[in-house]
C-alpha cells in the first residue's frame, strides 16, 4: 500500500475518533485567546507555586470535571441526575456551618469531621434519587428534580439564609491550597478520575453500566442487577457532587446555600454530551468527559478574555457548544464535509451499499435484536 493511500485512511481514522473534535474545539478556545492575551501559555512560578491561563482553568473546573464524572455513569444507564448543584450547596453548607461553630476551625479532626457529614449528606441524597429511580420507576428528570428544588432551601436552612465564612487552613487546602507547586484540587481530580477509570475500565462494572443503560429489562432477565447499579451510579454522582461541593466552599472560605453549584448541572450535562456519551445511554468515556469539561471551562474563561458582553455570554456559550455537538455528529459532517468525514463503516468502504437478505426471516436471525419492554 502506497504512502497517499494510507494517509487519507489514518486521517480519516483520526477523525472518526470519538474524543478528536472535543479536542480540536479544546485547542481552538484556547489558541483564540492568544491575540487577546499574548502570555495565555506562560506558566510562571511565584512563592512556591505554579500560576497561569492554564492552570487557571484547570483550578476553576475541577468541581466541574467531578460533577461531570459522576453524571457521565449516571447518563450511561439511561438516566439524569439535575440535582447535583443542589448537592454541591448542600455539602457546603453542612461543612461550612459545622466548621463555623468549632471554637478551634483549624482542628483538623474538626475539619475532618466536617467533610465526613457533607460527603454522607450528599450520599444520602444520592441514595434517595436512586431509590426513586430504580425502585419507585419514577422518571430520573423528575427524581432528581425534587431535590434540585428543595435541596436549595434546605442548604440555605442549615445557613439560616445567610452566607457563612470560616476562617481554617486545613479546609482551605481542598479547593484554595497548593501541593507540590499545583493546586491540591487537581490532585482529588485526578484520584476520582483514575479510580472511575479502573473501575470502569478493568473490571466488570463498566460493562454492567453500558448493560443497564443499553437495556435494562434484558439486563435482568441475564442476572444483572440494574436496579442496585442504578442506585450505585446516583450515589456515585452525587459523592462527586459533594467533593465539588467541598472544593467550591474551600476555594471561598465561604458557603451560599443560593448560589454555590447554580446551574452545574447543566454545565455538567453539557461536558458529558462533548465527550461523545449519548444521553440515551450505552456506551460512555469518561476521558471524554474530562475534555468536554476543559471545553466548557476554557469556553467560559475565552468569553472573559475576548471580552463578550456578560448579557450575551449565555447565548455565546450555547453556540460554541452547538457547534461542538454538530462536528461530532456524523450525518452533519457527512452533509457539510462530505462522505470523507461522514460516519460509518459505508462511508469509509468500497462506496457500495451492502444487498439486503431476501429472506426477512434469515435477517431477524442474522441480527438479533432484544426489545425493551
């Protein structure tokens, strides 16, 4: 095989790659900022400590990167968790408040004690959506919505409305603090990454998830446990969404039961839909994930930067996002590109479309398909 031969096949081997157009946008947000901002790639050391654009934007979206996880098992078994913000205000709150009425907030037992209730809170929380998912068949939207709603006024009950600060260095680490030159929360990121990814990926779990996500009714006629995965996965989510909830209230010294995680969820969602997991569920990446947080979170520092007026920066993001979603989608490439970016194994093969069996019966038995009762 000649060398012009094989170069269009690897090309089109890289475009066909799942996580190639998250990247690409990735690269593209953050060359935009260069005209604006001619140092955007210095990474300059300072007191001890490594600062800069990107490691900015790594700091400020890791509660985004861990939220987005957790949702990403969760869409994979055909669900949807909206309350993971209310989680995120929940745990900051809890922790916060306890902190608050220590007479000694830099204990580090009080500390301690402080993350363990706003981690087992938003466990609890977690548990209750997958029991009205899996065990009550009560729609995942509306399961999760009951605490998206009522689990702001319960953050700002255990505030009492107001806006707690607290004054601790052990629980500033979390979300302020640094480690070996780095922002210690790109640490906890990278452990709950690489712990979902083994577990995802090197045992069994992963496949049991695409299983229920892909049909969980014949899931369980094989002997899988959908309903105990599915209450596993919501748990999961709403664990992440505790941690982000930790580092967010850390990195502010402060707890808003209002406004702290507003709207992660949706930011979340959107992560999970640019890394390539189709929200009907099924097969899910999580290294995706993690690229279409760094898109969403780059996006939002490139609108700051290129100066984009706050009152557009919404309909600015839902654009980008868009079109990140259009690029990954086959039939939109296959139409604006051409065949030679389109999907599928048609349109990368001899160009000849395979002849359908004559007989309807040997194409039931040639493709088996399970029906979702």
């Amino acid at each position: 095989m000649t060398t012009s031969s094989t170069t269009p096949s690897r090309w089109r081997a890289l475009t066909h790659h799942h996580l190639f157009w998250p990247v690409a946008v990735l690269v593209l947000l953050l060359l935009v900022n260069v005209p604006f901002t001619p140092d955007f790639f210095s990474i300059k050391m300072a007191d001890g400590h490594l600062y800069g654009s990107l490691v900015s934007i790594v700091l400020f979206g890791s509660p985004l990167i861990l939220v987005a996880v957790g949702m990403t098992l969760v869409i994979a078994t055909g669900g949807i968790d909206l309350s993971v913000g209310a989680v995120v205000a929940i745990t900051g709150a809890l922790a916060c408040s306890y902190i608050s009425d220590q007479s000694d907030q830099g204990a580090l037992s009080g500390v301690l004690l402080a993350m363990g209730l706003g981690l087992l809170a938003a466990v609890v929380c977690g548990l209750w959506n997958g029991f009205l998912v899996a065990r009550m068949g009560i729609q995942p939207i509306i399961a999760t919505l009951i605490i998206m709603v009522a689990g702001r006024g319960v953050a700002q009950l255990i505030t009492d409305g107001q806006i707690i600060t607290i004054n601790s260095e052990p629980y500033k680490l979390i979300g302020g603090g640094y480690w070996l030159t780095l922002p210690f929360s790109i640490f906890v990121v990278a452990v709950v990454v690489a712990v979902t990814a083994v577990l995802t990926r090197r045992t069994a779990l992963g496949l049991l998830v695409e299983a229920v996500g892909g049909n969980a009714e014949a899931s369980r006629l094989v002997g899988i446990r959908s309903r105990r995965i599915k209450i596993m996965v919501y748990a999961f989510c709403a664990l992440c969404a505790g941690i982000a909830g930790l580092m967010i209230s850390s990195n502010t010294s402060a707890a808003d039961g209002n406004n702290a995680g507003l709207w992660i969820e949706l930011d979340a969602i959107l992560a999970v839909v640019i890394g390539g997991t189709s929200l009907l569920g099924g097969r899910f990446s999580v290294g995706g994930t993690v690229v279409g947080a760094l898109v969403i979170q780059t996006l939002t520092t490139t609108i700051y930067t290129i100066g984009v007026p706050t009152q557009t920066n919404l309909v600015f993001k839902a654009a980008v996002v868009i079109v990140v979603c259009l690029l990954q989608s086959p039939k939109f490439r296959a139409k604006v590109f051409g065949a030679r970016f389109g999907a599928g194994s048609g349109a990368k093969g001899s160009g000849k479309t395979a002849a359908a069996p004559a007989d309807p019966a040997a194409a039931s038995e040639a493709a088996p398909k399970m029906e979702v009762s």
